[in-house]
C-alpha cells in the first residue's frame, strides 16, 4: 500500500521484499509462473505516492516521478510477462495533475499495449462515487470506492469494497459484512454491468 515495501525485487530501491523481510524471494515472479500455468490474467495494485521515498512530497515530486515511480512501474511492466491490469491509488495527493496521469497512462501503455488501467491514474474520479467527471478523463474504467452505483454506466467499472471497515488489517475491526451481503453486492455489480473487487 502507500506505506509498504514493494513486493517484487526491485533495482532501483532496497526498500523491496527481498532487502527488508526475511522472505528473500520474489513473490511476483512466482505468482507470473503460476498465472501462467493457469491461465490467469496477472493483474497488479500500484500507489503513485510512496509514503517513504523521501521527494515523493513538494516540489522535489518531479524527481520522484521520473527518477523511481517510472522505473518501478517499468520494472513491473517488462519482468513479468503480460500484465492484464494495473489498478492506480494515491492520485489524491496535491502533487499529482490530471496531465501527469494521462502521460503515466501513455507511459504504461507503451510498455503493455493491451493493459487495462483504472482512473485512478489521473484525476478524473468524482469522490468515493469513482466515476470519471468529465470526458477523455485517464484510465479505462472507473473505480466506486465502498459503494455500487445505484443504475447501470457506459463507462466500465469496478466497485471496490472491503470485507469490514478497514482497507489494511486492524485486529479490532470485527465489523464483517454477512455473506448473505457479499454474495449480494456481488449479484448487484454484476448485474449493472460492473466488477466487485472485495478486500
């Protein structure tokens, strides 16, 4: 997430899985094998902002861009074979413009031509609600956060909820939705048209 490790063996940073856990192997490159072999899509999060790099704020945010999100993101997109989807967080932040997003979209689709990216590549998401609020907006679908939208949409999209209250784990969060409510959201979104992404 925005604070964590990346979780795949990065050159440009010992901030990674192998240089900071006692894991010592590449879980990326296991899960591209077993995909593969399976048949499934290998699909990857990515945040824009890294609560750790130290120009991911103010006006050094040029140099991170260029100098470490690029690269990584180039790393992901060139090691592990084809990628179905990039799903983009984090685009909230002051520093980040709708311009930069739809370079970074460009910048993506040129390393994975036939990859799916969500709008939170840019800035054009209305609120939680996630759907983009203008046209020619970046990203190919549109991302409702904790909420199904009420009608059907001609933009693809994807709801995306969690199991409880909590994005990350919280050992007191015993607020669990019913599977009753899950197999419910899930029949919902697909009948309007779109994906339930469930945390």
């Amino acid at each position: 997430h925005h604070d964590g490790f990346s979780l795949f063996d990065s050159k440009i940073s010992d901030y990674d899985i192998i240089d900071k856990s006692p894991f010592k192997r590449d879980p990326l490159k296991e899960l591209a094998v077993a995909c593969k072999k399976q048949g499934i899509k290998l699909c990857f999060y990515h945040s824009i902002m890294d609560w750790h790099h130290p120009d991911a704020k103010g006006d050094k945010f040029s140099l991170y861009r260029d100098n470490y999100l690029k690269i990584q993101l180039k790393e992901l997109l060139t090691n592990y074979g084809p990628i179905g989807a990039l799903w983009f967080d984090g685009e909230w932040i002051d520093e980040w413009t709708e311009d930069q997003g739809k370079d970074l979209y460009n910048y993506v689709r040129s390393l994975q031509p036939s990859i799916i990216i969500n709008n939170r590549v840019g800035k054009g998401r209305s609120g939680m609600q996630g759907m983009n609020s203008y046209e020619n907006a970046a990203g190919d679908f549109g991302t409702p956060e904790q909420e199904i939208l009420e009608t059907g949409s001609n933009q693809d999209w994807e709801s995306c909820m969690t199991m409880n209250d909590h994005w990350g784990y919280n050992k007191n969060d015993k607020n669990f939705k019913t599977a009753e409510a899950l197999i419910w959201n899930l029949v919902d979104c697909a009948a309007k048209g779109g994906n339930y992404l469930l945390n």
